[in-house]
C-alpha cells in the first residue's frame, strides 16, 4: 500500500508518515519499481500502536524503546504519565478558574485585566502579609471576585487571612455561596472546616441548610463549628451538638451562650433543659460545665439547686453560687 493510501485509512498524514520513516519508527518494508514507498500489513499495525501510544502521551522516543526494548516494562513508564498529566490538568484547571475570576468582574479593557491578575498574584503570594493585604485593600476601583475570594478561604491555612477573606465573603453577600458550600462537602476534614466557618458568616436560609447538613459531619470541630453558627438563627437540630460540646469540654463556654440564646430568643429552653438534665450523671467535670449552661437558661432554677445538693463538693459549691446570683 502506498503512502497516499496509508494515510487516507490511517488518518496520519503523509506528512507525519514521512517522519516516522525518518526516524527509523516505522520504515515501510517495501519499494515498488518506481522506487515508491510501500508498507506492508505488519507496518500498518505497526503504525496504529504508535499512534495508540501517542494518544496515551508518550513522546515518539518513548514509544521506540517500548516497541523496541523486550524488557521494556510499561508500568514505570505509565505511572509517570498519569503524575504529568494530573499536573497538567491541575495547571489549566487553575488557569481556567483565573479566567473564570477575570471574565466575573467583566473588565472594559487590558488596564482591568491586569489589576485582577496582580490581585491574583497577592492572593497567591507565599507570604501571608501580602495575602491578606491583597484582600482588605484591593486594587483601586476593582473588586475581589466572589469565586476567587471562595477558592481562597477553602485553602487558606494562616488564620488571619482567612479571617479577611471570610469578612470578604461575607461583605459580598449569598453570592459566594455556591462555590463555599461545595467545601463542605469536601472529601478533606481542613478544607470542610474552613467552608463552615465561611458559610456561618454568610446570610440566608439557604447558607442555614447547608450549615444543617454539616450537623451530620463525621469532623466533631465542623460539626461544632456548624451548630454555633445555627443557634442565633433559632435551628433547634444544634442543640443535641452544643450539649455534646459541653459534655465534652470543647468551646464549651461558646456552646453554652449559643443555647442561652436558643433558649431566651427562640423558645427552645424545654429541650435545652431535657438535653442537659439527661447529662446530669455523668463525672464531676462535666456536672460544673452542665451547671454552668444552666444559669443562662430560664427555668432551670431547680435543676441549679439539685446541683447544690451533689456529692462532689466542687460542683455543690458552684450551683449554690449560681443559685445566689442576682436574675439577669
């Protein structure tokens, strides 16, 4: 079969065909009179590996070795494509979301575009100054595009910045809330946490479902974090969170003013006290940190003086205190 002919039913040109020749990688077998090249049946198939080969990356050195070399062994070899290939993938993923972030602000011209890419290159800097420089005093008259502000506070690990680029956030409304709440589905614990924290400070019933649903978390800091951020907007699924919380001794201070307000602006201080009376038996500790949850919450004045009657002298002494404080 002519060259011609290859290329019209192999689909690499004649062009591609000639170089392959070149280099010694498929040299057709035969010439016909006219001196014409002329590949056989076994060039064709050997075409059609190289270019299976190709379309799996290796370059036209690779695939000589590997059709070539007996011993050649393919895995090394595959392993080190797939690594090349993520990082390529991971480069043009975070070139397409630098565009996504420049289209956002829709720039009238090049002087726009340019203020965003160095706003990028702060947010992207190594050094946290920086970082958060770039978010709490951005380029004149050029705002921080919400989805670059929410791709920031999911991997931001310098707890000053991410306190700015959650102000950020929170500043630029529901609109960044899509792309933080899929944070909080995140296969990693770190990236999970910091979409909670963000999402707590945005506005809305829909950033309140999404803050419900990390109730559910199998991390006990998102799930915390979660139900603190629920009880100011009255859900009572954090309650059974906030106890645990001051069960076990984790910002409980913080849980125990998040059901005060459960209890004293949202009429939920039944179940709060059901919650933390069926807590009662448990250690000495834990009855002082229950004791003190309960003087913030109304009605619970005889829960307070059963505490004064306990074993544990320590927690019989801080319940009779809390029962002769004067009504908040």
């Amino acid at each position: 079969m002519l060259i011609g002919e290859v290329a019209r039913r192999s689909g690499v040109s004649t062009r591609m065909l000639r170089h392959y020749d070149r280099l010694g990688l498929v040299r057709p077998t035969g010439r016909t009179v006219g001196n014409y090249r002329e590949y056989s049946g076994e060039d064709i198939r050997r075409i059609f590996h190289v270019e299976s080969l190709r379309s799996l990356g290796l370059s036209l050195k690779q695939i000589a070795r590997a059709l070539e070399d007996p011993g050649f062994t393919p895995a090394a070899l595959v392993g080190d494509l797939i690594r090349w290939t993520q990082e390529r993938l991971d480069r043009e993923q975070e070139l397409l979301q630098r565009l996504r972030a420049v289209d956002a602000t829709r720039p009238e011209g090049w002087p726009d575009v340019l203020r965003i890419v160095e706003l990028m290159h702060g947010l992207g800097s190594s050094d946290a100054a920086r970082r958060q420089q770039a978010v709490l005093a951005p380029a004149e008259d050029v705002p921080v595009p919400v989805e670059l502000l929410a791709g920031a506070v999911l991997t931001e690990s310098d707890p000053n910045v991410a306190g700015a680029l959650r102000w950020a956030l929170a500043r630029a409304g529901a609109d960044g809330l899509p792309s933080v709440a899929a944070g909080v589905r995140s296969g990693h614990v770190d990236v999970r946490r910091r979409a909670v924290l963000a999402v707590a400070g945005l506005p809305g019933d829909e950033a309140t479902a999404v803050l419900a649903d990390a109730l559910g978390d199998d991390d006990s800091l998102v799930r915390g974090n979660a139900a603190l951020a629920l009880a100011p907007r009255g859900v009572a699924a954090a309650v059974p969170v906030l106890v645990t919380m001051i069960v076990e001794g984790v910002k409980d201070v913080d849980a125990a003013e998040a059901l005060a307000i459960l209890a004293r602006e949202h009429g939920h201080a039944g179940e709060i006290v059901d919650a933390l009376t069926a807590e009662l038996e448990a250690d000495a500790p834990v009855r002082i940190r229950l004791a003190q949850a309960l003087v913030e919450i109304p009605g619970t004045e005889d829960l307070l003086r059963r505490l004064a009657r306990d074993e544990d002298n320590s927690v019989a002494l801080i319940a009779t205190a809390f029962l002769t404080m004067p009504p908040r």
